[in-house]
C-alpha cells in the first residue's frame, strides 16, 4: 500500500516509493539519501508532530512535515 511520508505510525516501516518535489528542496532531499528504492523507517515525532525522525541507512535524519508531504512510500499492510 503506498502512503504519504506523513501519515506513517511510530516504529512503521517502508520503502520509498517516489520523491514529488523538484528543485532545491527535492535535490536536498535526495542528498539526505531519500532516494527511490531506500529503505526507511519511522524513529519518532516532537511532542507537536513536526518535525519527524527517520531511520535512513542506519543515520537519523529529521524532515518537517512540510517536506515529509513530499515523500511517497510503499509499507506492508
């Protein structure tokens, strides 16, 4: 089932499906490593859910909300 980054739970795993952003911000994004193809998982929110932490090739990375809307992953059901 794909989703958006945003909407994944604690804990929950996937793999990155599509980026939907050009320019700076998705060059940056695919500088982090969150390309099509990683795998991905979700380490934990702030306390207001923005932004959100992610497991990404075993280093943390942090994306606002805003950023993570861009973000289409495929999770087990």
């Amino acid at each position: 089932m794909r989703m958006n980054l945003r909407q994944m739970k604690d804990n929950q795993e996937g793999m990155i499906a599509s980026i939907k952003v050009t320019g700076d911000l998705g060059r940056r994004l695919r500088d982090m490593g969150l390309v099509p193809g990683t795998e991905i998982r979700i380490q934990g929110r702030a306390p207001l859910y923005d932004p959100v932490a992610l497991r990404v090739r075993g280093a943390t990375l942090t994306l606002r909300n805003s950023e993570a809307d861009y973000i289409e992953v495929e999770v087990e059901e």
